[in-house]
C-alpha cells in the first residue's frame, strides 16, 4: 500500500480503538443473570449484533435509544422485562469501556504524519466521554448523531469527506466491522484497512458477518502504524 497517497486516516471507534467487547459483556451479563441462567459470551455477542443492526437499521434513533432497544430485545428474547435502570445500563457503561493497549500509542505515532479522525456509530456526548480516553486530537469526530443515520449507510462516509475536506482518494479508513465500514467505504473509493482484532479466535462478535477484500489487513491499529509511519 502506498500512504503518501494519504492525508488522513480515519477509524471506527468502539470495537477499534476500543475495546466494547469488553465493556458489552459484563453489562450485558449481568443483566441475564439477574433474570436467569445467563447465555455463553459468544451467544451474547451474536446476539447483541443482531439487535443493534436491527434497532440502527430503521429511523434515526439516538445511540442511547439503540442500547435502550437491544437490552430491550435481550428481555424478549429470554422472557422478561427490564426496569428503567437495566434499560439504561448498557449506555451508562460506555464511558467506562477501555481502550485496546495498543490504541492511544499508536494514534499519537500516526498523527505525526497524517490527520486522524473518527466515523463513529455513537451520540456526540457519548463520544466526548470517550475522547478522554484516547489521548489525542482529532482532525474531525463523524457521529450517527451528526449524520442522523447508522454506518454502512453511505451517507456517513459522505459527511466525512465533506467535514474533513479531503476527496476519496486521500482518505484511509480503518475499521474492525467489514459490515459497518469496509465495504461502504470502498463502495465511495475510499481505501480500507481491516482492523482484524478477531483473528486468533472464532466468529465475528458483535457485528454482523460480511466479506469483502480490503486493502490491506492488519491484527491491530500498532500494526498499522508500524506500516504507515518509518521511523
């Protein structure tokens, strides 16, 4: 891949630069097993994957509002119904969702050569929580919020472009989801870059499965960075 041709790279946040996985799972955990046994962790990513796309897939919703109808779903889906608070636990918790070790040195050695900037399915608060834990400056911050839809619409990757300034051909986006990221990117002619965090364990997680051929494929963003900026 030539990144000369590149000004700006551009991420996916939550399952990217951070680790949801990690902050979905006891929130949701808990919540099973409040009513019930419980479901095995990938039953509950699986799950979990399958309500969002269906919540983000009609009218434009808050992020909030789509947290709300997937801890909403898990209650029909294993017979009962949450309280007020349970169905505000799962959006409560993503400030506290971490980073990946890797992320914050590897965005601060990228940004010494390009523009970094985030497209994210999230609202603006929410987001501006987890800025805190990222620890640099973003060239632009791309919300659903913002663009009143839910990746892979392309509409987010429009808005982009347009709030970044930049054409196709000089942007680098890197994503985990092929789903939510890689193909509607590269359906504008913007390059991609699988972030394949998954790639030592089975499944997909808690996106939906999809193929496409990226661009390049690395394990995590350090591989990334390691490959975009020579020392």
């Amino acid at each position: 891949m030539n990144f000369s041709a590149f000004t700006t790279i551009s991420f996916d946040c939550y399952g990217t630069l951070i680790d949801w996985e990690s902050g979905l799972l006891p929130a949701i955990r808990g919540l099973l097993t409040a009513h019930g046994p419980g479901l095995p962790d990938a039953a509950i990513l699986e799950l979990y994957g399958e309500f969002e796309a269906q919540a983000e897939a009609g009218p434009y919703q808050s992020y909030r509002n789509v947290l709300e109808s997937v801890v909403r779903q898990f209650g029909e889906r294993c017979g009962f119904r949450p309280s007020p608070a349970e169905l505000r636990s799962l959006h409560e918790s993503v400030p506290s969702w971490p980073p990946f070790t890797d992320t914050v040195a590897a965005l601060q050695k990228l940004q010494k050569r390009y523009r970094v900037a985030v497209i994210s399915n999230i609202d603006d608060d929410l987001f501006a929580e987890t800025r805190k834990r990222l620890g640099v400056e973003f060239a632009g911050v791309i919300t659903a919020q913002q663009a009143r839809s839910y990746k892979p619409s392309a509409n987010n990757f429009q808005l982009a472009l347009r709030t970044l300034g930049i054409s196709p051909e000089r942007l680098l986006h890197a994503a985990q989801s092929v789903y939510h990221d890689v193909i509607p990117a590269q359906a504008l002619g913007v390059s991609t870059v699988w972030v394949n965090r998954r790639s030592a364990r089975p499944g997909v997680g808690a996106v939906r499965a999809a193929t496409a051929r990226p661009d390049l494929e690395v394990a995590d963003v350090a591989a990334l960075a390691a490959l975009a900026v020579r020392d």
